[in-house]
C-alpha cells in the first residue's frame, strides 16, 4: 500500500502548534475531520491516547508514529505534521520531535495496519529526506517529499 493511497493533502499539518502529546494529536485527528474523514475527534484522540499509554510512538530521530485501530472506519488512514521547532514526545532517544504520522486503522487489519508502520519508518529511515522535512516551506512541498519518498521504496 502507497502512502498516496491513505495520506490526502488536506491531512498534511505543515506547522504543528500543540506542546503536549494530546494537543499535537489531537491536531492531527482534526486535520482528518477537516477533510471529513472522522466524524468525531475527542473518542478518536482517546484511543491513540489509550495506545500512548502501552508506550511512546517516538521512535526517535525525531520521528513519531502515533496511531490506534477503530471500529467504526474501513479504511486505514493517516494525517502528517511537522514541527520546526521539535517537541518533547517521549520519544525513546528523548530527543525533540519533529515529524509526525498519525495512522488509524479498522479494528481487524491487523496485517495492513502493520505494513503501513513498517512502510512509513522505511520512508521516514533517510536522514536526508527529514532533514529536508524539517526546512521545507509549505503543505504541497511536505505532501510531494512524501509521496517522492514513498515511490523510490
């Protein structure tokens, strides 16, 4: 599965204000709302929160990959952020995160779910391309680098 496939460019937050873990994600889930992918956002924010709590999605050089699996979806899902700046996340290295993709996925997708995590790290792996992440300027600049990355995998 292409992140094309489940990231819409509407989903993409280029300047992600949040502090705290629960802002930032709940930024990122009403980016899905925004584009009319989830109704409501304070049930969807509880379940990634819920899986926060099983452990930090930092997984560190500045990435993190919040997600959850919800009943009431088909599809998986997902929302990107970035913060210029970096926050703390609780991420493994403790450093500040920078990057953000927010992945939901139907309750019984197990397998796909688990793909799309493994496919984004694969992505977000190049040092180059976070770098180049962090400096870009613009929502279409951060949605083409993903989508640019994502087709050389």
């Amino acid at each position: 599965m292409k992140i094309a496939e489940i990231l819409q460019e509407q989903c993409v937050v280029a300047d992600i204000r949040g502090k705290t873990k629960k802002e930032i994600i709940t930024e990122l889930v009403e980016a899905l709302a925004n584009a009319r992918l989830v109704k409501d956002v304070e049930p969807v924010v509880n379940v990634v929160m819920d899986r926060e709590k099983l452990g930090s999605t930092g997984i560190g050089n500045g990435v993190a990959v919040p997600h959850g699996k919800l009943k009431n979806i088909n599809n998986i899902m997902c929302a990107f952020g970035r913060s210029q700046n970096g926050v703390d996340f609780d991420a493994v290295d403790r450093a500040p995160v920078h990057i953000f993709f927010l992945v939901l996925a139907p309750e019984d997708s197990a397998s796909l779910h688990l793909k799309v995590l493994s496919r984004i790290t694969k992505i977000l792996r190049d040092q180059s391309l976070r770098k180049k992440i962090i400096k870009l300027s613009n929502v279409h600049e951060l949605y083409m680098s993903i989508l640019e990355e994502d087709e050389k995998i």
